[in-house]
C-alpha cells in the first residue's frame, strides 16, 4: 500500500516535496494535489512510469495527457508560444486552465496527438508547483481515478482504490471533482474544448469573434 503524507496546502513540508520528487526520478507513480482535482502524476520523461499510469487509468493509450510545468519559461520549451499565446498564458496561469498547444520536439512521443499538440497546465497550488521545480522536469497531469469515474477528492477514496497502484499519495484534505478548463490556442485561433473550473467566458468570446 502507497504511502500518504499529509502536506499543507499554503505551507508545504520541503521534505515531502522532497521525497515525493524522489520517488518520481525513480520511474515512480504518485497522487498529488492541484487547484482543481487530485493528480496522478509521474516523471513525462520516464516512458515505463508513464504506461503504468495508462494501465491504471485503464485509458486508451492513444488518448493524450497534459502535463504540469513549472512556469511560462519552462512551457517555452516543450510548446512553441507565440506572442498571441504567450500574452494569454500570461494572463491565465497559474490557475485552472489547461492550454493546448504546438508540441516542440522536447515533448515524449507518448503524450502527443496525431496533430503533434500537447496540453500543458501552470496549477495555481504550491504543492504541486513546488514538487514540479524540485523535481526539475514536467510530471504528468491526468485526473486521480479510473478512466469513466468521477475524479477521487477525499484521500480515505483514493487510498482505497489506487493505494496498492501507485507509490506515494500526497494528501491535503478534500478537493474539488471540478476539472481544468481545457482552451485550445493552436493556429492562433482560440477553442474552448472543455468548460471546467477556470472561467470560459473571456475565451468564448474569442471564439466567437473567430
């Protein structure tokens, strides 16, 4: 059974982050808290880590995952940005939006769509920003429960149903069942694609005026 730590949400324990970083360098599996829902997350970098979190979605491999960054420098560099997209990413992140867009070749095969775009997110958490910058490198984002489920937000649920699945549960307290905002910006052209916990408004907008 995972091991669970309780972190402070404001506050968190550097050891934890720590140790939980550790775990990933190690082609580890965790759960993590976000602004929105619980993670599973691991190293995008470790390809065997990255199909375990598919085996215990039990989600289509073909289907992409989005991944946390550290900040806009740091997307720079698995996304090609342009000045549109930037003036946006700026304005919205950190916080509960997911932005698609343009992969660089930095980008694992594994986490790339037939269009050659990634979903990158800036989650307004220190936790998980926290654990991204110890880390050093982006760590997956996909909900916390099986692919169909409703997201896991008490950590007695997620214990019960991924703790013999996973390898570290980072724990603060019950979270929201409210997803990302998901906003495509590829081609300069903005899309809403999913409406979540991020306000759509200012992107429908957009969207609308073509």
């Amino acid at each position: 059974m995972a091991v669970m730590l309780s972190v402070h949400p404001v506050t968190p324990q550097a050891r934890h982050v720590r140790r939980a970083a550790d775990v990933l360098r190690n082609d580890g599996v965790i759960v993590y808290p976000t602004d929105t829902v619980y993670g599973l997350g691991c190293d995008i970098t470790k390809k065997h880590a990255v199909e375990r979190i598919v085996r215990i979605k039990g989600r289509d491999p073909k289907k992409p995952m989005s991944f946390v960054c550290a900040d806009l420098t740091h997307i720079s560099r698995y996304a090609r940005v342009s000045n549109f997209a930037y003036r946006i990413l700026k304005r919205f992140l950190p916080g509960p939006y997911t932005f698609v867009l343009e992969a660089s070749r930095e980008v694992p095969r594994l986490l790339l769509t037939k269009q050659k775009t990634v979903g990158i997110r800036i989650p307004d958490h220190p936790v998980c920003l926290g654990l991204v910058k110890e880390l050093g490198n982006p760590i997956l984002s996909t909900s916390a429960n099986p692919s169909g489920a409703d997201p896991l937000n008490r950590p007695e649920e997620i214990q019960w149903v991924l703790g013999s699945q996973v390898d570290l549960i980072l724990e603060c307290g019950v979270l929201p069942r409210v997803p990302s905002t998901v906003v495509s910006l590829v081609g300069e052209r903005v899309r809403v694609l999913r409406e979540g916990a991020g306000d759509a408004s200012f992107f429908r907008e957009l969207e609308e005026a073509g």
